[in-house]
C-alpha cells in the first residue's frame, strides 16, 4: 500500500507547525522522516491518520 500526504497543516494554539506538507511512502521501502525535536514528525503522521479515518476513500 502507498500513502500520500497532499497539503497536510496543522496548528497548535496560535503556532502554525506545518503547512501544504506533502509527501509519499511507497510499498516495499523503508522510509523515515529527519527534523529535529519539536518539528512535527509525530504530529504530521498522527494528523494525516485522523484525517483519512474520517474521509471517504475512493474505491479502485
């Protein structure tokens, strides 16, 4: 299965975190995200699980 990000943000308080992220993961690869600490590594993959529990998926 691959995942695409398309313009993910997310906000904390009054502190934009991050913006129109975009990114993919593809099927057999190994792939990781690189910030520092308190950057949104987390929050971008927990924000983009929340988002498609949510949404309809199209069917292929």
């Amino acid at each position: 299965m691959e995942i695409d990000i398309q313009n993910l943000s997310f906000n904390f308080k009054t502190q934009n975190i991050f913006e129109n992220t975009t990114v993919s993961f593809a099927e057999g690869k190994i792939s990781f995200i690189m910030a520092p600490n308190g950057r949104g590594k987390t929050n971008t993959i927990e924000t983009y699980f929340r988002k498609s529990a949510c949404e309809p998926r199209p069917y292929k």
